[in-house]
C-alpha cells in the first residue's frame, strides 16, 4: 500500500552514455582520415609539380628543335662549325635579286626580317664570282622603286647582276643548362630555361644531333626513358 503523497523515485542512471574507449576509437579513426587526407593533397601537390616539370621540359626541347632546325635547315657545310657545346653558322635571314647598283645597291628583298647594318653581312653573287663575295652591310634604306632595300656596303660592290644574301654570324651554345646565343663578341644570351644536365653536340655519318639530358634535381623521378632528348638537326649535306 503505497502512503499519500509520496512521489516515486527516478531512476539515478539515467539514459545511456559514451564510454572512453568509444571515445579513444572516434578519436583515432578522424585521426586516420586526417592522416589519408593529408597524403592525397601532399600527393596530389607533387603530381601537379611534375606536370608543370614536364611542361617546362617540354618548352625546352619544342624550342630547341625549332629554333636550331630553323637556323641550320639552310646551312651548308661551309657555313658551319660544329663542336661538342657549340654550333658557329652564318645564319641567312633573307636576301633578293638585284636591281640597281653603284655606291649602293638595291635589291627585291624577302626575308624573315629587315637587314640590320648592325649585326649583318652580305653575300653577293654573280655571274662572275659563283662563290659569292662578303660585304658588310652598312646601310640600309627603303627602295620602293626595287620593291625592296637600299643598301650600303662595304667595300662598294659596284654595278652588278645577281642576287644577294643576307646573313648574320653568331653561334648557339649549349652550356650552363640553356640553350643559349651569341652573336660576335656579345655575351650568350640564354634562349630557353636553364634545365639541361650537361648538353651537348654530337657528329657521326655526316648528322648532327643534340643531346639533352634533363636535370635531375628540376625534373624530380622521372623515367630514365624521360630524362634525356635527342634532337636531329641535320640529316643531309653533312656536318663539318
């Protein structure tokens, strides 16, 4: 019998609670995918590294096989000297039939560019001198009655039939990890990034090649089949 106003107990335990080791087991599995998700970004930081890597290794063989198959398409063995880190050539950068003569001569012009007097040289052939005769350009004037260029020339060529061509000497190296030019006594001019281990120029059977090792420190792991390029530049006509 249950006396008048007595209220019964509630329970002391109350409801269910999480227990330590459920604890130390949530704790540790957010660690684990912290952990797995730390390595996927660090991984995924690395692979976007080396695709930039290969990018940039890429540039540099793209424009090395341009830029050197562009000079020396054109180049005769006489118009060039190759060594193991270097190729010296007289690169022609246009030329034209001639037009007028005396002082200066006048020429219907095609050419990559505009003769430059600073840095250009002339090679006039005609009828009479088939090897052509070396003339340093001095002038140079616009010729609308040729089509063409005026040019001053020195020692004077005279009146001429024939045509001319127009070439600047320099050499391209490959030193210090580039590609790189000089043009007289200018320094070398880097053309592509320094990313090469070691490059050089090699001769054999009448072609010359350049070899391009790629850096190990810029390049990362690589393939060994990745690490190097082998550029053809000239197949015919032989390197001196």
């Amino acid at each position: 019998m249950t006396r008048r106003g007595r209220v019964p107990r509630r329970s002391a335990a109350g409801p269910p609670g999480v227990t330590l080791p459920e604890l130390l087991l949530v704790a540790w599995l957010f660690a684990l995918v912290l952990i797995a998700a730390a390595r996927f970004a660090g991984a995924q930081g690395r692979l976007a590294v080396l695709g930039q890597e290969r990018g940039r290794a890429a540039d540099v063989v793209r424009t090395t096989d341009l830029v050197l198959n562009g000079e020396l398409r054109y180049a005769a063995a006489p118009d060039m000297v190759a060594g193991r880190d270097s190729v010296r050539l007289r690169a022609v950068r246009g030329g034209g039939t001639i037009c007028g003569g005396g002082s200066e001569i006048s020429i219907r012009y095609r050419g990559a560019r505009r003769p430059d007097p600073t840095k250009d040289s002339a090679l006039i052939i005609t009828a009479d001198t088939t090897d052509g005769t070396v003339h340093q350009v001095t002038a140079v004037a616009s010729d609308t009655a040729c089509g063409g260029y005026r040019l001053g020339v020195s020692p004077p060529a005279g009146r001429s039939v024939g045509m001319v061509l127009i070439f600047e000497t320099g050499a391209y190296y490959l030193s210090r990890g580039a590609l790189r030019y000089r043009r007289g006594r200018g320094g070398r001019q880097p053309v592509t990034e320094a990313v090469l281990e070691n490059p050089w120029f090699e001769s054999a059977t009448g072609k010359l090649r350049a070899r391009l090792p790629l850096h190990p420190d810029t390049f990362l792991r690589l393939p060994l089949d990745d690490e190097a390029a082998t550029i053809r530049l000239l197949s015919q006509g032989g390197a001196p």
